[in-house]
C-alpha cells in the first residue's frame, strides 16, 4: 500500500485547500493511504501527521488559507532537523510526500528528495514567482482581490479629486502589480523589475489633472518601494493630495476564484498520475494551458522573469 503525505509550507494562499483535496482525493480513489503534515516542515520535525480521508477534505474547496495551516521552520534547514523528519517518515512508512508552498517550500522538497523521499512540488505562492509555470497557486485570486480593492478606491479618490497609491504584494516579482494595474486602468506602475521615472510619472499626472481629471491611481510592488514613500514625493512634486494604501494580507485572504480551483485541482490529480508512473522529484505547474511538470533542478536553474510584451501594453494603454 503506497503512503502519501501532503504539507503546506511557507505563506499560504487562496487555492492550497483545493489542491490538498485534489491530491486526497484522487489518492484515495486509486487506493492509497493518504496523510496530512501539520504546520509544513516544522509540523513534519515535530510528527505531526492527521490520517486524511474523504470527510477530512470535505467542505474546503471554497476555503482560503490552509487547513493543515503553514509555518517556515529555519530547523529544517539544519542537518539535524532534516533527520528528524526523515525518521518520522520512514517510521510511518511514507515515501511520497507533496510539497505545496513557494521557492522556499522547493528547497525542503528537493531537500527531502537527496534523502530517498519520492517529492513532488506545486507551487503555492500569491506572487506568481516560480519558474517554468504561468500561474502559482492563488495568483489569479489575489489579482481579483487587488482589482476590486482599486475599483473601490477609485470611487472616493473621484469625489476628492486626490492621487492614490497603492502597495501591493511583490518583493521580487511584480506580475500583481502589473496585471491588477493593467486590469484597473491605473496611471502608473511600479514594479521591482524595471527601473522607474518617478519624476516624469509625476508630470504625467498633474497634467491630467490639469486637463480635469478627477483622480489618478499609481500601484507599487512592494519591491519597488512603499506607497508611503512614493506618495510623499507625489505630493512634492505635484502638490496633489496623495494618499498611500497598503492592501497587505488582504491580498492572500478570500475564496478561491474558479481558475484557482480548477487549475489547483487539475495539478492535484496529475501528481496521482507521476505516483502510478513512478516519476518523482518534479515540480508542477501549468504552461500554454496544459498541466507540465519540471525536475526541482531545472526550476531552480531557471530564471523568473517578467512579461514585458504584457509591460508594453501598459505602456501603450496609459
């Protein structure tokens, strides 16, 4: 009887309870005994594990957030610590173990794998900043809840006639800032991946509202700065009223759009289908819409990168 194990690692995001549920289920369904590893890697050093059946992952699909709940553990990274939880697996008997989490996550994972462990990694990260896939989980959620939040702001930053900046998540990848910026219609984007002139932003905007435009809304990566510091020296150079908002943890809150779900539950069951061809050590994702999977060797040789034929058609809508 094949054993498979699933944790969540590092910060959550919209749609890792879906994809719990697709791995479970689907394991389930092709006779395997399925586990839960509490708290990521510092649940797995502290053995902590729930036995999942169908009625444990029942009721989560539309959840956000994680139900076997996350934590970072800098122990596991240690010799010593990746021992413990190796010992706790081979104690259980466990020899697959999926790995839902970000760059850090993937670390553990391939960590676990030069130890004998059959892995597997799907990428739960908001920031949509793995390599070799087109979407992280809960990218299209959290680009939905950034959308929404500028519409919102829009409406009483037009009956103040005031800037507004907003920070977005993104310290080293800029693809919700530049997609939710893209997606609102905003005046300016900054993101960590291309340098910006803030000064001729800042001319952009005062002649617009002195063409009798009623507001102007800028969104920044926290990459690239906070919207505190930008609004001040939007406000310095144009004696606009500028006011900053952080949109902060918001932004991983909230259920799961149906992309999200669809997407995560198509990963959750391809990594049923590598289990039965004894394919293992790979990392999922999804390109050109199809479902593809990557040794952990490949992801961290590649090289994220920002779309820049998506950056031009900002350019040319502003």
């Amino acid at each position: 009887m094949k054993k498979i194990a699933v944790l969540t690692s590092g910060g959550d995001s919209q749609g890792m309870n879906s994809a719990i549920r697709a791995v479970v289920r689907t394991g389930l369904a092709n006779g395997y005994d399925m586990y839960g590893i509490k708290r990521g890697f510092k649940g797995l050093m502290a053995n902590d594990f729930i036995s999942l059946g169908s009625k444990e992952v029942s009721d989560i699909l539309y959840r956000g957030g994680t139900f076997l709940q996350s934590a970072r553990s800098e122990a596991f990274k240690t010799p010593e610590g990746q021992a413990k939880a190796i010992a706790h697996l081979k104690e259980r008997e466990i020899d697959y173990v999926v790995v839902i989490g970000g760059d850090g996550s993937y670390q553990g994972a391939r960590a676990l794998m030069h130890h004998g462990i059959k892995t597997y990694g799907l990428p739960g990260t908001i920031d949509n900043d793995i390599p070799l896939t087109d979407y992280t989980i809960g990218f299209d959620t959290t680009l939905n809840v950034v959308t929404d939040a500028i519409g919102n702001l829009r409406d009483t930053m037009s009956s103040h006639e005031r800037v507004s900046v907003i920070e977005a998540m993104g310290r080293n990848c800029g693809d919700i800032a530049l997609q939710a910026g893209i997606a609102s219609g905003v005046d300016a984007i900054l993101i960590p991946e291309v340098d910006s002139d803030i000064e001729a932003i800042a001319r952009s905007i005062k002649a617009g509202f002195d063409r009798g435009k009623s507001h102007s809304i800028i969104i920044v990566a926290e990459g690239a700065g906070t919207a505190e510091d930008v609004a001040k020296r939007i406000k310095d150079l144009t004696g606009l009223d500028t006011r900053p908002t952080v949109l902060g943890h918001i932004q991983r809150g909230g259920t799961p759009s149906a992309f999200d779900r669809v997407f995560t539950s198509r990963m959750g069951h391809k990594v049923i289908e590598l289990v039965k061809q004894d394919i293992h050590g790979v990392a999922l994702g999804i390109e050109n819409n199809q479902i593809t999977y990557h040794p952990f060797d490949d992801i961290f040789a590649a090289q994220n990168n920002i779309n820049d034929h998506l950056y031009q058609i900002f350019q040319d809508l502003i």
